[in-house]
C-alpha cells in the first residue's frame, strides 16, 4: 500500500492505472475510519482493480461552531487498517494541495443543499460537492463508494455526477450499525458512556417509524411526534431536525404514499449524530 500526499503523483499512478485498462475503485473518508468505511472499501476491492481511500479532514465543510479542531485524527491506525483490508493507495494531501492559494472555484447544488442538515450547517454540503469534485478529478475513479448513513450527502452527490456528465459511477451502501442499532461514524467517539447507551434512541425511533408506516400510517406529523417522545425520553437528547421527505427533491412529504427518507438530527449531550432510513409504505 501507497500513501500519497502530492495530487500531482496521485493523478500519474491513476492516469497510467487507466492507461492499464485497469478499475479504480475510490472510497473518499476524512479519517477515523470504522466498520462503515471498511465494508465500503471491501465492496470497491470486490469491484475494482485498485482502491484508493483518500484521507483528508476538509476543513471548509465545517461551520465556524463545529468540530473540526476535536475530529478524531489518527492516520497511523487508519494506514494500518487500510493496509489489512487490502486499500492499494491512501491519498493524504496536506491542505494546499486541495486549496492552493488562490483558488476560487466552489460547486453549489442548489436547492438540496438548503434542506434538512443543510439548513443548519449553511455552505456545508457546498464545500463537500467542491472536494470530492477535486478527489473525483485527481483519483478518476471509475466508482466511488459512500455511505446511506449520509444519505443528504449521497443524494447530492449522486445529484452532482449527473448533472455534470461526470464519467464515473457513485455507489451507496447501506449504514452498518452497532449491534445495539447505533449507526457507525466516527462523532460515536466523542459520547460518554451513558450518552453512549442514551444515543440508541436515534436507531429506536427510525425502527418505531418504520413500523407505523409498514402499518399503514401515512401522517408524517403522526409518525415525527411518535419520534420525537421516544428521542426526548432520553435526558442528554436534544432534537435539531425530524423530516419525512421524498427522495429525489428532499421535500417535505403531506402524506406517505410512496418510499420516504426519513431524517433526523439529534444533540446527545454536545455531540450533533445524524440517521436515516428509507422506507416504502405497504401497498393497500
Ligand atoms: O463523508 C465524509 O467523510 C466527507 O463528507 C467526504 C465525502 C469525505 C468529503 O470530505
């Protein structure tokens, strides 16, 4: 396994791989990785030729207020992983590599950017489009991976590759979870034991959900004030946002009659944990 920290030699090794005839298979991370990125990784080696994990905490999709300065950084254990799950590159750039001065281009999917998480994290899901923009064009994978846990962040992704003619396929993977349900990512690691146990309610009241729509209930205010006793049961829980929308424009459904995603964010104590399912409504 390479590591690679100059865009330049990146995109030589990817170019002559392509030359090759060989597959890239890419899986972009910001580090801290966990059994999510791991089965995303294991599904492009399953695919590909070659995968490349990128490792780069991109510092402009945080908001002045978040957590950039405490996201858990350990490149030495994610190499050592990476290296057991077979990764063929790690492309670590230092930051100006990715945003040498003077650049000035950002890409902005307008409309589902604004929704759901984008509504409290404004410019966020702007700067995630404008870095793995630049990941896709120095990697030119020919299938990136990412995971349903983000599923804003995958829909606009996906949004993106189509509307740019961009030449590679994005695949989505579902979320693995604790056996307990909690959704893998790595902000689990900044809960204390008991927001541990408490932040289980994300995964219970998406279950409860799930359940009442398979029953037939087709009222998403019914269903998110459900949710939103269960998640407010639990002392350290502080709800940001329930939505049920539909999924191709991440609007707010009036009645569930057709598959949903169902979104949440919650605080627990002072740590911000995102979840989502998708569901289809049983047919009457
Ligand atoms: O999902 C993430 O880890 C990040 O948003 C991504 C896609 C690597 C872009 O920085």
């Amino acid at each position: 396994m390479r590591i690679l920290r100059s865009v330049k030699v990146m995109q030589k090794i990817t170019t002559n791989l392509r030359k090759r005839g060989k597959s890239i298979g890419f899986v972009p991370t910001m580090g801290a990785l966990h059994a999510g990125h791991f089965s995303l990784i294991r599904q492009s080696r399953k695919e590909n030729n070659y995968t490349a994990v990128s490792i780069f905490l991109n510092p402009t999709q945080f908001g002045p207020n978040e957590d950039y300065r405490r996201y858990p950084r350990n490149l030495k254990a994610d190499a050592t992983l990476c290296k057991k799950t077979g990764v063929d590159f790690i492309f670590n750039p230092a930051r100006n590599q990715i945003y040498p001065k003077g650049y000035k281009t950002e890409i902005k999917i307008d409309k589902l950017s604004d929704l759901l998480c984008g509504k409290f994290r404004p410019g966020h899901f702007a700067a995630v489009a404008t870095v793995v923009n630049k990941l896709f064009n120095i990697v030119e994978p020919d299938t990136a991976y990412f995971g349903q846990k983000d599923a804003q962040q995958a829909i606009i992704i996906q949004r993106m590759v189509k509307d740019l003619y961009m030449r590679l396929k994005i695949k989505v993977m579902p979320t693995i979870r604790e056996p307990d349900g909690l959704a893998m990512s790595s902000r689990n690691n900044y809960l204390s034991a008991s927001e541990r146990r408490d932040a289980v309610v994300l995964y219970n009241a998406l279950e409860t959900a799930k359940t009442m729509i398979r029953q037939g209930i087709s009222n998403p205010s019914k269903i998110i004030l459900t949710m939103r006793k269960i998640i407010l049961k639990k002392k350290s829980a502080r709800i940001q946002y329930i939505n049920i929308v539909d999924l191709n424009e991440l609007k707010t459904v009036e009645k569930i009659q057709e598959k949903v995603l169902i979104a949440l964010a919650i605080w627990i104590g002072k740590t911000r944990l995102i979840d989502n399912a998708i569901i289809t409504p049983a047919r009457n």
